[in-house]
C-alpha cells in the first residue's frame, strides 16, 4: 500500500451534496469550463432499489464475493486509520464517499505546459472535524514518499522545510484553510472538503466570493440550467457539464486548432454547452447527452428530423420480424446529410483524411448521382442485420420517382434488372457483367403502400438472397420484434419520441464479455494489498438471466439534440456489444490480436 493513499483519497476526490446543502455549482463561479456533479445520496438510494444491481446483489450465489469486498473496503479503511491517523469514523466515511471536481481555468505555457486550476469537493455524511482533517494531511506530509510527490507536482525545492509545505492562512468570514505550498489548498465547509489546486489563492478567494454572491455561481449560468434540463439529469445521476464557449478557444490556444475544425463541422464548435447525466433508471442505467445549442443546430444533426414523441423511430420494431437481434430506425433528409456531409468532410481531411467532398458531389450508383438518389428515398430508414447481411427499408418513398431512377441505372448501365419471386414479391437485382461498374449484386423488392398511393416500401440489400430469406422469414414469422420481454424491458427504460433508435439483443455478448473478464477481475477493483477474491464470482449462468439488451436513441430539438443510452450498464452495453461483435465472437481478431502481442513482445494474460 503506497503511503500516499490517504492524501490522495482527501486530496482527489469530491462528493454529492444534498439539497439542503450547496453543491459544487452552487461554489464555483458561472465561467466555469467543467463540472462534475455526483448523485445526492437519499436519491441515488431510492433509484437503486428499482435497479438490476440491487436484485443481483440479493442473489445467494453473490453473497460469498460481496462478503469479500465488504472486507477489502475494511482494510482499506484501517489503513487510512493507520497512515493518516484518522478516526475510525472518519476513515469509514471516506472509503464511502462519492466524488467530483471542476475545473475553472486551463492556461498554457510558451513551452506548452498545460497549467489547469481545479476545485475538489468532498462532502462526509457528517460534519468532520477540522483539526482532523489539517492533522491527517499533516502526518501525511511526515512521510518521504508523500513529500517528494507533493514537491515535485509543484516544482518545489526537495530541500524545502516540511513545516513551510503546511501553513493556515485565514479569509474575512471564513473558517481557515490549510495551504500546502504554493499550489494546493484544503477548506472545511461543514460537510464539505474544498481542495483547491492551481496558482496562487485568486480561484479560492472566487469560491468564497460566489458563496457570498449565489447570483455569481455556475448554478444560474442558463447554459448550465437548460443543459441540466435537456439531459434529464435527477438528484439520484451524476452530472457533467461542459462549458463550451469556454472550452473551444482554449483547445485553440494549446494548438489543437485541427480537433477544434471537427468540432465545428459535427456541430459542437456552436453550441453553447454539452451535459451528461447518468444513473439509474428503471431496472438499468442510463447515460443521456444533451447538446445545448439554441437556434439552429449545425453540423450533421442538422440532417435529423424532429419524430413525434408518441411515434417516433422506436415503434418500427412492430415490422422488424421476432427473430431478429437488432434494428436501426432512423429520420433523417438524406441530401441534408450529404451536405453537412461535405461540410464534415473538411474537418476530416484536416486530420489527413482524403478528398470525401469531390466524392459526395460528383459520386454515382449505377450512373445516378447521390444526391439525385436522396433526394427521392423519404426521410425514414430501417437497418436490420440478417443472416450476416443487412438489409436497408426506405419505408416512404415515392414510387414514380424511384421508379425514374432505376430506369436511369438500366440505361446508363445498358442493362435490365434481372428479377425473381418470393411468395408474389418480386426482387430486382443487378447482374454484374465483365465490366461491371459494380463489383456487387444489389437488390431491391418495391412494395407499394395500400392506403399511400404513390408511395412504397423499398427494401434493398446488397444481394438478392438476402431479401429472399427475409420475405421467407417475415411469412412464417409469429410476431415481431416488439413482442419480446427484452425490447419491452429495453423500451421502457428507453421511453419514445427518437429521431434515430436503435436497439440489440445483448445478452449473449455480456455473457462473453464476463467470461473474458474474470481472469482480470481482480485488477479493476483496486484497493492496495487487499483486493476483492474474484474467485468467488458467480458463474455465467448464475448472473446473465437477469441482464437484458441495450439501446441508444437521438431526439433532436428546438433548443439542442439529446443521445440517450439504455442497459444494465448503460453506455457500456453497447460498448460491450461493439466488443463481442468486432472482437471476442471474431476467432480472426483475436488470433490477429495474439499474433501482434507476440511480435512486440507481450503477452495476453488469457
């Protein structure tokens, strides 16, 4: 166990604060460029219980494990006791702690040294003592390692006098604080543990200013209030809030000019700011991103169309067939996205990309321009892998125009679709020949639309097999995929009304991504000389009935566009879908991957 652990856990952290009591926007001024705002505790309580970990955590079979790390969180405690001198108490109260931080300014040097001012919170679920907090870091500071990492993170002499590292200093109205040479300060505010690091003591006289001037805080900056809003964010989630005004211009100052072009053309560089809140919701755990941008949005969400909250993108699950593991729905204006398209495309060729904006302006299929092909497929779109292909429904198209087009494709390529039939539909294909100008077989079957005259279902994929076992699929199927337990449980943490959603069938990529993970469990719970026995791990079987799919969704609005996602681990189910998908199911990447960690003289821990 290093020495340095107990200054680390005061020093580094920070925590929720509860209504009663200022949080850490109400202590930092409105200029802030980033925030984090843990959960308060009573809410973040109440959401567990409706939560699958909670359940999980009541399952016999999990019992040995978390007796296990109930008594790695008890060493861990006796060793703060021991190193810092802490109470019994007061170390159990910051084992338990939750955590965050903001950070108010960021400066660069003429050498490129990065100079960031930070302010930690923590907050104890009582009042601790503060004499016992200066003492501990006191008795920290008594010991070599500790003073040699504090010397040098603050470029100080290692000959310094220890007693100079330690000093009080007082503030009109304040109770005093600890200063730690030049850089690092430490104030007790009821509850609260304020850590202060940067130069000088200007940014901890602003927290006590704002404290005196509410109206001052990060608490009522707009930006921050409609981002809080947008997100969804409830007492019982983490927030985090990003300044963006502020941000931009300082990534420009550190000669990150080419990240700050991408920005712009996905539509970041003009927002004002960019907020996520997660925690518990439902049975599983959310993560939703809210792009705060009043007025028009830019960049590629400008091509996303607004879906009615009661009927948007989610509901094409009732036609995607039962069997299938997975869809994408989404609205959009196809040439608006080539558009913004072009436009994005100069932000990437900034970053060494080629020339994708003389291929979506000149580009063609078949001889028709892209653009002219968008431009007669609607706005709504369905993507649903089968069979290892994917097959792409434009549920809304215009018929005579569609029809125009392909007749175009048949002239410049000097050919007919070849056709064949499924159960009375009829599937067009190209039939590539020597000179083919595509190296494919795509397909098409045109269903016109009863009650829409002059509009149709279009389905293509890149060969006609492919629709022929989905037409064959969608005959003998008994519901669709909306009928499932799993997009019911997923449906319902997710809500409705997105412009795009998208959901997959997960749980037997959890199960592969568990397995791979049990041989390193023990490394992702550090806690010094006492980890957690991973050994006592539930099996698959025991834990993967319980989990469901995960799903993600983009609802563009007025003021900004929000990207919510949905699963037991939130993001990180997709994620780990992504992982199963492209990795741990692919034998030829992991035997890629084996190969690789070989010739650069690695090694695979499995």
């Amino acid at each position: 166990m290093r020495n340095a652990l107990g200054l680390a856990i005061i020093l580094c952290f920070a925590l929720p604060l509860p209504a009663a009591e200022p949080t850490l926007a109400d202590l930092v001024p409105a200029t802030t460029i980033a925030c984090l705002i843990p959960p308060d505790d009573n809410a973040l309580e109440q959401a567990f219980t409706n939560s699958i970990f909670r359940f999980l955590g009541e399952l016999p079979e999990m019992a040995p494990f978390l007796g296990s790390l109930a008594e790695s969180r008890q060493h861990l405690a006796a060793t703060l006791m021991n190193e810092a001198g802490l109470t019994e108490k007061l170390a159990r109260e910051l084992v338990n702690a939750r955590f965050g931080a903001a950070l108010l300014n960021l400066s660069f040097g003429p050498g490129g040294e990065i100079t960031p001012e930070i302010v930690m919170v923590a907050q104890l679920p009582s009042a601790p003592d503060r004499n016992s907090i200066f003492n501990a870091v006191r008795l920290l500071l008594n010991r070599p390692a500790v003073v040699q990492k504090v010397l040098k993170n603050q470029g100080l002499d290692p000959n310094l006098p220890l007693v100079s590292l330690a000093q009080e200093e007082n503030y009109p109205g304040f109770p005093p604080l600890l200063r730690i040479g030049p850089n690092l300060r430490i104030a007790v505010l009821g509850r609260l543990v304020v850590v202060y690091h940067g130069p000088g003591s200007g940014a901890m006289r602003t927290i006590f200013d704002t404290l005196q001037n509410p109206a001052q805080s990060l608490t009522h900056n707009l930006a921050y209030q409609e981002t809080l809003r947008g997100s969804g964010a409830t007492p019982g989630m983490a927030f985090t809030f990003v300044n963006l005004p502020r941000l931009i211009p300082l990534l420009d100052a550190g000669g990150l000019t080419r990240l700050t072009r991408v920005l712009d053309t996905i539509g970041l560089a003009g927002a004002q700011s960019l907020g996520l809140a997660s925690g518990y919701q439902k049975t599983g755990i959310t993560h939703n991103l809210y792009l705060y941008s009043p007025g028009r949005l830019s960049g590629v969400f400008a091509a996303l169309r607004p879906a009615n909250p009661q009927a948007g993108m989610e509901l094409y699950s009732k036609i995607v067939p039962a069997p299938a593991a997975a869809f994408l729905a989404l609205r959009l204006d196809l040439s608006a996205l080539l558009a913004e398209g072009s436009y994005l495309a100069e932000g990437i060729r900034s970053l060494g990309g080629g020339d994708l904006r003389r291929y979506l302006e000149e580009e063609t299929l078949l001889g028709v321009p892209l653009l002219d092909l968008a431009s007669v497929l609607g706005e709504d779109v369905v993507l649903r892998p089968h069979n290892d292909s994917q097959v792409l429904l434009f549920s809304n198209v215009d018929t005579g125009a569609i029809r125009d087009i392909l007749a175009r494709m048949e002239r410049n390529t000097q050919t007919s679709f070849s056709v064949v039939e499924e159960n009375g539909y009829q599937i067009h294909y190209f039939r590539p020949g020597g000179r083919s100008p595509l190296p494919l077989t795509p397909a098409f079957c045109l269903i016109p639309k009863q009650q829409s005259p002059g509009r149709a279902l279009l389905y293509v994929a890149s060969h006609p097999q492919a629709l022929v076992s989905l037409i064959r699929e969608a005959m003998t199927s008994k519901g669709s995929i909306a009928s499932s337990q799993d997009f019911q449980t997923v449906a319902e943490g997710m809500g409705g009304g997105y412009s795009l959603f998208y959901y997959a069938d997960s749980r037997e990529s959890y199960r592969r991504f568990y397995n791979f993970l049990l041989p390193l469990a023990s490394l992702l719970y550090w806690t010094g000389d006492a980890p957690p026995d991973a050994g006592l791990l539930p099996v698959d079987a025991e834990l993967m009935p319980h989990f469901f799919g995960c799903a993600f969704g983009i609802k563009p609005g007025t003021d900004g566009v929000a990207l919510q996602f949905y699963s037991p681990v939130g993001v990180h189910g997709f994620l780990i879908f992504l992982v199963d998908r492209l990795v741990l199911s692919n034998p030829l990447v992991l035997s890629w991957a084996y190969s690789t960690s070989l010739e650069l003289g690695g090694y695979l821990p499995w």
